[in-house]
C-alpha cells in the first residue's frame, strides 16, 4: 500500500482496491478460477472482480510449491484478477532497504536480544538471515523475526520511504 503513495497513485481503500492480509497456508484453501470446478476452496473471484494474490518467493514446502504452480496456471485461464509472485524471498524483501532496516533496528533497540545486530542478506534472500550476534548468525533472529512481523510492517508503513524507484515502479505497475 505505501507503494501506491510513493508513485502518487490516488487510489483508496474501500473504493478502488481492498487488502486483505493472509498467511501463505491460507493458499491452499484459494483458488482463482470462477467457476465451480474449485470445490470446496475459496473462489477469490467471488470477493471482488478485481483481485490480486500477491505470494511470496519462498520455496518452503512441496504444498507449498504445489498451491503457487495451481493458482498461478487458474489465473492465466481467467479474465481477471491478477497473481504475483514477489520479486524477493518474501514481501518484506520487495521492501526499500532503508525503512525496513529502520523498522528492525528501532524495535532491536527496545528488544531483550542485547547485542544483536541486523545487516540486510545482499540479493533478494531470506531477511530473516541477517540477525547477528558476536560476529555469527543469530539463530533466535528468525524467530524474533516472525513474531515481531507485524510490528515491522506497521513502522515500516509509518517509516518514510525514498522517492520511487524503477524497480518499485515495474513491480507496483504489476497490480495495475
């Protein structure tokens, strides 16, 4: 959504476009065809006309793996809607550099992991991988991770963010 501001894009909420948060095991209880061959799975054609699935990169799992195959091929046979696959390991990854790294310092600082340290992994790797302590991988910066998601998402969408760039550009026109 702070993608949309950083391009200026006078799209709201409610009117133009809904967000609906989920989790990637959701996904196997989706399905992007309109039709009633979905079964039992949950027809995101039924919400709204115009829809989009945005799934992480990851690659954890052969369900996994195997729901990300089905909703992408769905989607290709329908007229509408729309699924993405991020660019990163995970959604955080597409997120500019500089306020997510913001974001995850702010709440080490007012965390009890004292003397941990995180550096963004290069490329579009796991972020969950740059927790370090004493010069080593800090395994417990996973976990951390995970249960502080939400709290990195929201100072991260009240962090500032630099002016648009093109990858942002090319990957926000996707949704469009």
């Amino acid at each position: 959504l702070k993608w949309f501001e950083t391009l200026n894009l006078l799209l709201k909420e409610g009117i133009d476009y809904a967000f609906v948060l989920y989790g990637g095991s959701l996904r196997a209880h989706l399905s992007a065809e309109a039709d009633t061959q979905a079964g039992d799975l949950v027809k995101v054609a039924s919400l709204s006309s115009n829809w989009i699935i945005l799934m992480d990169r990851d690659t954890s799992g052969a369900i996994s793996a195997k729901d990300k195959t089905r909703i992408m091929a769905e989607c290709a046979n329908e007229e509408m809607g729309l699924a993405v696959i991020t660019e990163g390991w995970m959604m955080e990854s597409d997120v500019p550099q500089g306020p997510f790294d913001t974001a995850i310092k702010g709440l080490l600082a007012n965390s009890k992991l004292k003397g941990v340290k995180f550096t963004r992994p290069k490329g579009n790797s796991d972020p969950r991988l740059g927790f370090v302590k004493s010069g080593k991988v800090f395994p417990k910066g996973r976990a951390w991770f995970d249960k502080n998601k939400m709290g990195i998402c929201k100072a991260v969408c009240l962090g500032t963010w630099p002016k648009a760039t093109p990858a942002w550009v090319k990957q926000v026109t996707k949704f469009l």
